[in-house]
C-alpha cells in the first residue's frame, strides 16, 4: 500500500500556502483586468509584500541563506502544488519560471562574485531573468548548432548574433544565454554559458508578436556585445552540461498537474452552466466522457509527480520520467483548452473584447498560447 499523505511539517506549509491562495490571492486576482499587464504586476506586488513579509511564503525552493524557506522535494511539490490553483501563484512567492530555474543554476554553478551580482537581487525579487538558447533556422531542433559567438578581447568577451523565441526579454534585467567559444569544437562542446546585463550597449530586443494578440516572445539582437570574462557560469565550453540543468526545471515548470487539475475544474464548472437542448452539458456522455479523459490524464500526470518527488529526495535521476512532464503537460494543456471552447458552443468563437466571451477570453488564450508551448522548451519530437 502506498502512503500518500504528507508529513506533518508539510502538511503545515502546504495549509499555509493554500490559506494564502484562497483568502488573498485568488480574490485579488479575480478583482482585476487580467488583459491589463500593468494591473497584473501592480497586483503581483502587493501579494508579494505580504507574501514575503507576514506570510512567511517566499522563494520555497531556495535555502535560508538567500532568503528562502529551505524546502526539501517533498514540501516543495506541496507548494506547487497549491501556489499553481492561482495563475500568478508561483509569482507571488518568488517561485516562477525562468526565474527559478535560473536560480538554482546559479546557486550550483555560480561563482561567489555571479550569485551577488545576479543571484542576490532574483532571489530578492527586484529583478527578473530570461534564459537565451533558440536561434533562427539552426536551432529549433537542435540548439547545440548555435551561432552567436563570443570571442575573447582582454577582460572582456565581444558577442555578436541572434537568438529567438525568447520569452520576457523584454522586461528582463539579465539573460542568461548560450554562445559559442570555441568555434571548431564539436557542437555540444565549444558551447559557454554566459551571463548579460540586459543594459548592456549592443543589445536590441524586438517582440514578436502571436497569435494570441500579445508579445510573448522576442527576437535579441547582439552587436559587438561586451560583458566581463568573468560572465561564464561553470567552465568555458561546457555550457551546455549548465544549460541542461537550466533546462530540466524550466521543462518541468511547462508541465504542472495541479494547475491542469485547476483548469479541469473550471471548465467543468462551464459545463454545469453550459446547456444543449436544456440540458447542461455536464450530463451529456460526449462530453463527459472528454471531460473525464483528460481527468485521468492529469491524475497520472499527479502521480508521475509523486514518482518524481521521491526519485529527487532519494537523489535518484528522474530519467525518461522526467521528460514526461513537459510531453504530456503540454499536450494536454492545448486539450483542455480545446475543450472548453467547445462546450461554450457559438460563444467560444469570441475572444477579447466582446462583452459574451466567457471568462474574459481566457480559454481562447490558453488554445493558442498552448499550442506554441508544445514546442517551447524543445518540441514534443526532442526532449
């Protein structure tokens, strides 16, 4: 038999974190205009305060000495668990992705001069992170071809190329990004991982527009970039041992069961309200029976977390289960999608500013935002 209930201690903060969710969070979301980036932020930043400052909930997943609550495997899955209920949950306890990915990079590979530098302010919430990889025609599919180079000129490297689809450069204080150093070596060696201040000359960021109406991706230009040779992370030419790391969370963040299991949820409250022939959808067998499909689809996803959290307190590798969670995360997140807008018949066709769309849009949103996730972070063909 197998026990799935949670220590006592992890009990405790995950009640915690869910009484914050539930009492602040979710109210004060609900209470603004989410197309609205401005309010959004606004928003994120008073919870933070209180999150940070009475609530105790701050960067779950770092340890003390950086603020943070120290969590092991476990307690940390509960606090995903419950911060992902809200959609700016993570945000607001400073656990959020590129960020904390970025973070745990830095706290392993990072030297003491790089985590003072770039560590201490993500980790203090004054400042956000992108991570650079994707490159224009080279790089969809195999980001060990890359081409923006770095080359070394005294106490400095010189940078010059391109990166693309990269997400919140616009509004980052730092990326961390992949060059190529040793241009003769063999593609996945000869790669450095390589830290830039986003205020650096010679940078230009360009968003790029989607389908969703939003600019949630970039194009980075860089032209005769300098930064300090003291900007590898790790050795020179293994940055994509560094990268990898990154990598694995940032996946790992693209696929949460409990925030698909909130979506579920909602669109199941849609089907109650939603009726065909007087009946609500809820009672039709058609779209049960899709409802419930993708249910299980998430309870297995929940339960390959489980298998996940003891494989990394037992410092085991995750192995292939580890890749399941982006694979299947993703693919199910444009699912539910689908079917939401499906149950709301005619209205689903209306999205952002007609005054019938249900949910502001949202569901609209996630449909085609998601289909472009299935290939964020390394499409469903390479993991």
């Amino acid at each position: 038999m197998i026990d799935f209930t949670f220590p006592p201690e992890v009990d405790d903060v995950r009640e915690r974190v869910r009484a914050f969710m539930d009492e602040r969070v979710r109210p004060e979301w609900d209470s603004v205009d989410q197309s609205e980036r401005r309010q959004v932020v606004d928003c994120i930043v008073r919870l933070r305060a209180e999150a940070r400052e009475e609530r105790g909930l701050w960067l779950p997943h770092m340890p003390a000495e950086w603020g943070g609550m120290g969590l092991g495997p476990t307690a940390m899955a509960a606090v995903s668990a419950e911060a992902a209920k809200v959609p700016i949950g993570p945000f607001v306890i400073n656990a959020q992705a590129p960020d904390e990915g970025n973070q745990h990079t830095l706290l392993h590979w990072g030297t003491d001069e790089q985590k003072e530098k770039y560590l201490r302010p993500l980790c203090e919430g004054t400042a956000r992170s992108c991570f650079a990889m994707t490159e224009p025609e080279v790089a969809g599919s195999d980001p060990t071809l890359i081409r923006t180079v770095a080359y070394p000129d005294g106490d400095e490297w010189v940078i010059n190329g391109q990166k693309i689809w990269t997400s919140t450069a616009q509004f980052a204080d730092m990326m961390f990004c992949l060059v190529r150093t040793e241009p003769d070596a063999p593609k996945h060696q000869g790669i450095s991982y390589i830290l830039i201040d986003m205020n650096t000359p010679g940078i230009e960021v360009r968003p790029l527009m989607t389908m969703t109406g939003f600019a949630e991706f970039n194009e980075v230009f860089f032209t005769d970039v300098r930064v300090p040779v003291t900007s590898i992370v790790g050795q020179r030419g293994e940055g994509w041992m560094v990268a990898n790391a990154t990598l694995t969370h940032e996946r790992g963040m693209l696929g949460d069961p409990d925030a698909a299991m909130a979506r579920l949820r909602s669109i199941a409250e849609i089907m109650k309200k939603e009726h065909i022939d007087g009946k609500p959808l809820i009672d039709d067998a058609v779209y049960r029976d899709r409802l419930v499909r993708l249910q299980a689809e998430a309870q297995a996803m929940k339960l390959n977390g489980m298998r996940l959290t003891t494989l990394a307190s037992e410092k085991k590798s995750s192995g292939m289960a580890g890749l399941l969670v982006k694979l299947q995360g993703c693919e199910l997140n444009h699912q539910m999608a689908e079917l939401a807008i499906d149950v709301m018949g005619e209205y689903g066709m209306l999205y952002e500013d007609s005054p019938f769309a249900r949910d502001k849009g949202m569901w609209q949103t996630h449909y085609m935002f998601d289909l472009g996730m299935i290939i964020g972070g390394g499409s469903a063909q390479i993991q």
